[in-house]
C-alpha cells in the first residue's frame, strides 16, 4: 500500500491536496500533519499527527520518525515554511527512501527573494520582468514607475504585505526598509487581469502538463475566483521561463496581463499552490502527477481540461458526538 504524507493540512492547500491524492487513488494511505491538534484536515486523511514548528529543533527528528512509523512513499508539503526546510534538508532526507515533490534548488531559492527572481530575469533579458528597485526617494521613484505605485517585500507570498503608494505620506513610514525588506516596482495592469498558470516540469526544461486561470483574489491573497482560459500567447512566456528556469514538478506562475497586452510575471511559486484542489474539478489533478512522476517514474500527460469557472465559499465540517476531532 503506497502512503503520501501531507504536511499543514489546515491550510487549503493541504486539505485539497488529501483530496486530490484521494480521488487520484482510492486506495491510498494519507497521513497528514499540521502545527494545530484541531487542523480541519484530518477530517480527510487516515492518520494525523500533531507537527512541531520548522523552526523548532525537534523538528527533524519528529519528521525522520514520522516517514519511518508510516512508511511514507511519498512527502508532499503543503505550505510554503516546510518547502523550504525540507529544501535546506535535502541530504538528511535522503536516507529514509522517502520521494519528496520538492523542485529545483535554484527556483527554490530564487523565489525566496522577489529581487533575486528580478535579477535573475534582468540578466536573461526577459520581456516578462517587472523593474524592481531597491533604492530611491518618493520623487524619483514616482517619476520612474508613476503613481500610484507598489512597494513589495523580497520575502512573502500570497500578496502580503504589499503598499500602495499614492502619494508621499504613503511611502514615508516605508522609506527606511526599501532595500533590505521592500523594493519598489510599477503597478501593472489592473487586479481583472491576473492570471496563474499550474505546470508540472521536466527539470530540463519541458512542460509535463499544464493549465491556466484568470482569476481574482481573495483578501487572504488565495484564489478566490477562477476560471478556464487559454492564450497562446502566454503560453509562450511560461514555455520561455520554464526552458530557462527548469522546474520539476508541481510549479506555479502568476502573470497580470500589461495595458500594451504583453505579460509580465508577478512571481513563480516552485510548488503546488492553494488552487490545486480547483485545478483537480478541471482535470488537472497534480496530486495524481506526482504520484506517477516521483513513485512510478512516468512522465504525465496533459490531460483533457473541462470548461467552467469556481468560486470558493466557507463550507462547514460539524461533528456531533464529540468536541473533538
């Protein structure tokens, strides 16, 4: 019996990634994890166990003794703190024969900071980077990217974090972290024009698979709203970036759409993302690539994608005998 470990199963990503691995194989063994005994995940998975935080120390042995209790096949981490442990983790990891989806050291690392992502696309030249500055005062800025603009951290995700300046009340209290914490980028397009594109890699530079969504975003910064499309025209963008950048496996780009119509890339997640569970009622079951890519050694297909839209709402899991899950 194949056994997939999913970690922070509280979050939506977690939970529909237990859904998704279910639907892909009814006969699968799900152990997940997560920091909060009260994690609504366990409500769809065989085993749960109560997670140590990244940071702790215990960490690393609890997740050594957690893979060899279950006997866990396959490690799917399902929020973005333990991508990046079990990135810096790799050579302990090893060892237990345990497959991990983890993606390219160097995308892991680029996407760690926005200014080294925007580095890396300026010395490739790319048409779909968004300038980013790191210096300047309201003046000079406001004149180079217009108003209003964007300050942006280097370190987060899911759009936290971010402030529009409009004007120079706006960038005062910021002024003193531009650098090291912010930088400055224009505002493109406008938030009708977003769109993030799901592909699974070759780690050579391939695309496995692939769909798109234009969406809009809830006030959490996830997917709130999605829909189907398709455009030749990004397609070659994501075919571009991922012959330069070299994903494996599960990875996410997120794109607004330009005034001038070109596409410019707000950030590339080397991960599965909170949208995956949508993707899955649209054919596109990433969970079930991974099983083939990392545990049976096949490539995956595209797939034939359904048409439609999703909206997500707050659903509620009640239990009845118990004040306890």
């Amino acid at each position: 019996m194949t056994t997939a470990m999913v970690t922070g199963v509280g979050a939506i990503m977690g939970y529909g990634l237990l859904k998704s691995l279910r639907a892909a194989d009814p006969t699968i063994r799900l152990l997940g994890t997560d920091i909060y005994d009260d994690a609504v995940g366990q409500a769809w998975c065989d085993h749960f166990e109560q997670a140590p935080l990244t940071a702790d120390p215990r960490y690393q042995d609890w997740l050594l003794r957690m893979i060899e209790q279950y006997r866990v096949d396959l490690l799917i981490p399902g929020i973005e703190q333990d991508v990046h442990w079990l990135d810096e983790h790799r050579d302990a990891l090893a060892a237990t024969g345990c497959r991990i989806v983890l993606n390219d050291a160097r995308l892991i690392s680029l996407s760690r900071d926005k200014y080294a992502m925007d580095q890396a696309l300026l010395a490739h030249e790319d048409d779909a980077r968004i300038p980013s500055h790191l210096t300047g005062d309201f003046a000079s800025l406001s004149q180079q990217l217009g108003l209003p603009f964007l300050l942006k951290p280097r370190r987060s995700y899911a759009s936290k974090g971010l402030v529009w300046v409009r004007e120079e009340r706006d960038f005062t209290p910021w002024a003193p972290l531009l650098g090291e914490v912010l930088m400055a980028q224009p505002i493109i397009g406008s938030a009708s024009q977003e769109y993030t594109v799901a592909v699974f890699g070759d780690g050579q530079g391939g695309i496995c698979a692939a769909i798109t969504f234009q969406r809009s975003l809830a006030s959490d910064g996830s997917t709130a709203k999605a829909k189907v499309r398709h455009d030749a025209s990004l397609d070659a963008v994501v075919t571009r970036l991922c012959q330069h950048f070299k994903p494996v496996g599960p990875t996410n780009l997120q794109f607004r759409r330009a005034d001038d119509g070109t596409w410019k890339l707000l950030e590339i997640n080397p991960r599965i993302s909170s949208t995956s569970s949508i993707r899955t009622a649209f054919g596109y079951n990433e969970a079930a690539m991974c099983l083939a890519w990392y545990l049976k050694g096949e490539r995956p297909r595209q797939p034939a994608l359904r048409a439609g839209f999703a909206v997500r709402y707050i659903e509620d899991y009640v239990v009845h005998d118990r004040d306890h899950f």
